[in-house]
C-alpha cells in the first residue's frame, strides 16, 4: 500500500495528527514503567517466607508491674498451648517474617574488618524452633540441646569476649558472605562475637525488605520469654486457625489475667497486613493504565470518525473508482498505524525519561528493554481496535451516497 498519500492527508491535519502522537506516546511512557511496578509488586506479593505459612499463628503478650516470674511463666505458657488440641508445636520467637520491624545484626568475617559484608534480620529461636516455623534445614543441623542460652543472661554478660554461639543462616546470606566454598563450620562475627555456621536454612525472609534482599537471616539458639519475645503455635488443620488462636489466647489469659494481649493473628494475616500498601498499589497502577488506553482509544476513535465525516466526498470517489470496502479499511488501519508508530517511537524515549526520574527519586531499578516492546504491541492492538469502528463506517459508505454529500 502506498503511503504518501496518508502522509499528505495527515500534514493536512497537522495538529490533530500531533495531539493523538503527543497522547501515545505519553501512554507508552506511563504504561511501560506502570506495567514494570505491577511485575516488580507482584514479585514482592509472591516472596516466599520460608515458614508454613497456612499453619502458623502468633500471639504477643505484654505483662504489667513486675516480671520477676516471667522466665516461668514462659515455660507454664508454652506447656499449656502444646497441649491444645490441634496445636502441633510452640516455640518462642522475637519476629517472623514480613511482621515489619526486624531486629538486625551485621555480620563480617573477621573480627576487625572495617565495614560489614551485609546486615541480617536476627532471629531468636527457643526449642523447636525450626519445626514449628517449618523451616527447610538445606545443610548442616539443628541446635542442640545444650546450645541454648537464655537470651536475659546474655545481655547481662559483663565480658563480651567470652561470647560465643552457633547460628543457622540463610541460604541466600550464606552465598553472600561465602560464595566461592560451603559456610558450614565456618565463623562469622557481629560486634566481635564469633557464630560459627551449624546450619544452613533454604529461605528465611526477613521481617522488612533490606539492601534489596528478603532473605539475609540468621537464628540465634536464645530463649526469651513472653516479655521479649511472642509465641508461635503451627496447627495441623489450617482450616481451625482462628478457633485455635482464640481458644489460645483465652489460655493464656486464664494463667495471667493481668497481661495484655498486644496480638492475636494468623501468618497470613501478617503477610496481608505487611503488604497491603504493595496490593494497593498494583491495583491503582492497573486503574490507570486501564483508564489511561480507554482515554488513548476515545481519541483515537474520536479522531478518525472526525476525519471519515471530512473525507466523505474522497471516499466516495475512490468507491467509485473501484477501490473495495476492505482496501478503504486498511487504508484508514494502515494510517492510524503510521500515527500509533510515530507515537510509540517519541514514547519509547519518553518511558526511558521517565525511568530515569523514578530511578533518581524512588531507587526504582532500571527499566528492562523487554517492557518498550511489549508496550508497544498493546498501543499497536489498542489503536488497530479502537480505529476498526470508524473504518467500518468509512468503508461502508456507498459510492452514490458519498458523492451526493458534497
């Protein structure tokens, strides 16, 4: 098909034909990095925890007055929620995964290196702890009887030198600080004390994203108690989470009635509740991409019906020079091909722009070439859609009719 004659109709109509290349290539921009955000949210939504996440229950207790006892009624705590039936363990834990904020730790391999080689989230873990969170154990074993400490009677050690303790580690953060060799039996240091690597977990996500890593964690074989720390339960039926969290909670409100109840809540609520903001924003960014190619297709619509009413008297002289309806078709597809072009290349340009913006402002990563073309291709089936409509029109006009209309 022969294409001069479109570029002479269209620097005819030179600023209709700019606003509707302006008005894509402004949706090619938009949508191009809208539609990496969605991916990039999605990504997070899809993090896995490394836990059983259907399982698990978490419950968080604040005492009054004085606590003297609470290192018993800890233990009181934990023999009475095992014993709950539909309760498959307890344990004691200072986090979970993706509950917000995180107590960190930054881990070096040698106990006088300037800067750390990266930041973990830091798990306290009393007995069971790998079960009842349903970690996957990848290498290495679990802690041993003997190696758990109380977390109290560390943090009042007077001499830091004579510190020392084993550690499970993240797949992740263990190929991290050791990616040429196996970190098992190998010693890492935080403030100077020695861990030494017993264990290696597959996943173990972090309660907040950092250094654009979920899973840089450790587990650190200390017991806390209700007032450090909060108790996880895992269930056997996740189909009686909730009457299981209640019939806990009143448990422990039976055994102190004077403690408060911080939290009650499934892991899924947890995982909700932390990405709620990301769901949202998915949701919004498909809002107005959707809203952004109607706007794109009424203009496109808008624009060829405006032109099929001016051409009227040339459509009908080409009907009656023998061109078919299905040639007046393309002709009208193939022009709106040539203005969606034009649009997507200014577009393209532009989604880079922008990607830079957003790069500087919101350390949003680069924006992959793969989404330029995919953008591309939807404006390309958006414009051929939204143009189909008035061609049919155009093409449906006949000869004797469109002459007579001058």
């Amino acid at each position: 098909m022969n294409i001069r004659p479109m570029i002479s109709a269209l620097r005819r109509h030179k600023t209709a034909s700019l606003l509707i290349v302006l008005e894509i290539a402004l949706s090619c921009a938009i949508i191009c990095n809208a539609l990496f955000m969605v991916v990039e949210r999605l990504d997070r939504l899809n993090q896995p925890g490394g836990v059983a996440q259907d399982q698990l229950l978490q419950i968080q207790l604040a005492g009054t007055g004085d606590q003297d006892n609470a290192a018993a009624m800890t233990r009181e705590d934990l023999a009475t929620l095992r014993a709950i039936s539909g309760v498959e363990g307890a344990t004691l834990t200072n986090q979970v995964p993706f509950s917000g904020s995180a107590w960190d730790t930054s881990l070096a391999l040698s106990p006088d290196q300037e800067h750390h080689t990266l930041m973990a989230a830091m798990y306290l873990g009393s007995e069971g702890f790998l079960d009842v969170m349903g970690l996957n154990l990848i290498a290495g074993r679990d802690f041993a009887a003997d190696e758990y400490q109380d977390f109290a009677a560390v943090m009042s050690a007077t001499d830091t030198s004579k510190l020392h303790s084993p550690i499970l580690i993240s797949r992740e953060a263990a190929d991290r600080l050791f990616p040429d060799g196996t970190a098992l039996g190998k010693t890492v240091y935080t403030a100077n004390i020695p861990l030494t690597i017993v264990g290696i977990i597959d996943v173990l996500a972090r309660p907040y994203q950092s250094e654009g890593n979920w899973s840089y964690s450790i587990v650190l074989p200390l017991r806390t108690t209700y007032a450090e720390g909060s108790y996880a339960l895992r269930v056997a039926d996740p189909g009686r989470r909730n009457d299981i969290l209640a019939a806990a909670t009143s448990a422990l409100e039976r055994i102190d009635p004077n403690r408060i109840v911080l939290n009650q809540r499934t892991y899924e609520d947890i995982r909700t509740e932390h990405f709620s903001s990301d769901r949202a924003m998915v949701w919004l960014l498909v809002v107005v991409c959707a809203a952004l190619l109607v706007v794109t297709a009424l203009g496109v619509v808008g624009l060829a019906s405006f032109w099929v009413t001016q051409r009227t008297r040339q459509i009908g002289v080409r009907r009656a020079l023998g061109a078919t309806r299905g040639q007046i078709l393309r002709y009208f597809q193939a022009e709106n091909f040539l203005l969606t072009s034009a649009g997507i290349a200014l577009g393209m340009l532009l989604a880079y722009a922008l990607n830079q913006v957003l790069m500087t402002r919101y350390e949003l990563p680069r924006l992959p070439l793969a989404y330029l073309p995919a953008g591309a291709v939807v404006l390309w089936l958006l414009g051929q859609a939204a143009v189909l409509w008035p061609a049919r029109r155009a093409a449906s006009v006949p000869p004797a009719i469109a002459t007579r209309g001058a």
